[in-house]
C-alpha cells in the first residue's frame, strides 16, 4: 500500500478545490499532520493520475487523489486533493491555482539520466558524475574532448509516478558487448545508448538477464540521477559505454537546479540532435541488436 505522510508545519500550499482560489500556504504554526493512502495491497509503492486515495487527518477521512507532480522553479512537488481542498506539498507558489499543463502526467518522461557514481571519461581520466562542473573536458566516443557546459540534477521520488518508468536499468558488467560497459551501469529507462550506430533507450534494451530494471525498493523513497550537457548532442563514455549527452527534447526544468542553467544562459536555441536512428521501444530495437542482447529470446517467450 502507497502511504504518503505529511509532517505538522510542512510547508502546504491549500487552493478551493471548486473555484480554484487560493486558501493559504505553509509552514502554517497550527497546520497538523496528515496522510494520504491507497488500498492497493502491500507491494504498491506508487500513486497514479486519479488514483482514489483516502486522506486521513487525526480519525478523520475522506476521498482524495494524486493529481500529478507540479513543477515550479525547477523543482517538482506531489499535488493531492480532495472535493475540498487542494494541496500542493512543500512549494510555496501562491497565488491563483497553477494550470493543469503545469503537472506532469503518467506519459510525460520523467528523467533521461546517469545514476550516482557513473564514471564519465575525461581528460583527466574517469571521473564519478557528480563531480564534474561546468569547463570539465568529456571524452566523446570518436576520441575527441568536449567541455561540460551543465550538469543537471534531479530528485526521483520514487512514491509519484508508474512504477516501471521510475525503475532504473542496470547494465551488467559486458551486456553490451566487447567488454561494455567496464562496470555495471545504472541509467534512467529513457536514456539513450548507443549500440551499433543506433541510439536504444535502455528501457527497450532490458532482457531479464543482464540488463534488468532496479527495482524501486534498492533506491529508497528518493534517488538522484544526473545529465550532462555540452554545447552539442554528443555521445561520450559511461563506465566505458556510448551514451547521449542531453539532448533538449526533454525539458530542462525537470532538474532540480535548473534554475541554475536558466541564471547562467537564459533562453537557448533547440539543439540539432545527432544523425543516429533511435529506438525508444524493444520493437523498434533492429533485428541483429535484438539478438546480439538477447533480446529476440525474451520477446519471443
């Protein structure tokens, strides 16, 4: 069962779930705690878009749902109502209620990223993701040295969201190939690698064996990933493997500091995206990759 507790004095933003209007925003002194669930049996980890869920304040309840995560300032926020109120857990945004094109839904990509501790080659030799900085030198796939010029960052609840696009993969150690990646590779399912001149999300390239999804009981209630961008669509080296650099098909503001990148270069140009096909399913996957990963066995049975 899902369970989601809000702690006393956490900062709430309350809108009328009727007219719309804003009510009041937190951290309010005499705000109490509550929580939100589902029946869902005990292995549920996730809410979904218009899931029912039962909101419980002391011994009272009543109906609710998960309307979405809002994202503002860079920063994303799980939104909860009932046929009262609406709430907006940890952001103070008030003002009138936030359009709905705001939310993120069930089939909006939630991250395209490496996971903590990845080694990105660099000039200087392998460096763990999340200590490089704007001005690193990466190291592309043909050789050649880029500068980093952002590094994103984002928060995955892992308690908001379909569960299987909240799952990261895992790469063994060699799945892909002549010894790729050098050490198993943890991505988000929508990050493209690429394998035999065709960018494959890792999600299309999962075969139960030696490329699996995490389940999200290993990464905790958060986890951060992290998604390097450089002046152009690149592909550089993670642990050893070919893999995109950000590619802006997604938007920036899905990172935590994105505020950051808008502070340092304000509105960009929408980047060329590299000449390379791209399968972002297993079937779109071609037919020699399918079975180089085994993944002609597993669709096939």
């Amino acid at each position: 069962m899902a369970t989601f507790d809000v702690p006393a004095n956490t900062i709430v933003t309350i809108y009328n779930a009727t007219t719309g209007a804003f009510v009041a925003e937190g951290p309010i002194s005499s705000f109490a705690a509550f929580s939100v669930f589902d029946g869902n049996p005990p292995t549920d980890t996730t809410f979904t878009i218009s899931e029912p869920l039962t909101y419980q304040l002391g011994a009272s309840t009543q109906p609710a749902s998960f309307d979405g995560n809002l994202q503002f300032s860079g920063q994303t926020y799980p939104v909860f109502s009932t046929s009262s109120f609406v709430y907006v857990i940890g952001a103070e945004v008030s003002g009138s209620y936030p359009d709905t094109s705001t939310f993120i839904t069930t089939t909006t990509p939630f991250t395209v990223c490496f996971a903590e501790g990845t080694m990105i080659a660099t000039m200087t030799g392998p460096r763990r993701i999340e200590t490089l900085a704007i001005g690193d030198r990466v190291q592309r796939a043909d050789g050649q040295f880029c500068p980093v010029k952002w590094i994103g960052r984002q928060t995955v609840m892992t308690r908001f969201g379909p569960a299987e696009r909240l799952m990261p993969v895992r790469f063994a150690a060699g799945s892909l190939g002549d010894g790729l990646p050098h050490a198993d590779l943890t991505v988000t399912a929508d990050h493209g690698m690429l394998v035999d001149g065709v960018i494959c999300h890792a999600g299309a390239l999962v075969n139960g064996t030696t490329i699996t999804r995490v389940p999200l009981s290993e990464m905790g209630e958060t986890y951060t990933v992290y998604h390097i961008e450089t002046a152009d669509h690149e592909i550089i080296l993670a642990n050893g493997a070919p893999a995109e650099t950000f590619i802006d098909n997604v938007s920036r503001r899905v990172f935590d500091n994105y505020a950051e990148f808008e502070a340092l270069y304000g509105d960009v140009p929408e980047m060329e995206e590299l000449p390379h096909p791209r399968a972002m399913s297993a079937r779109q996957v071609p037919f020699e990759i399918q079975c180089a990963l085994g993944l002609r066995q597993r669709n096939l049975g």
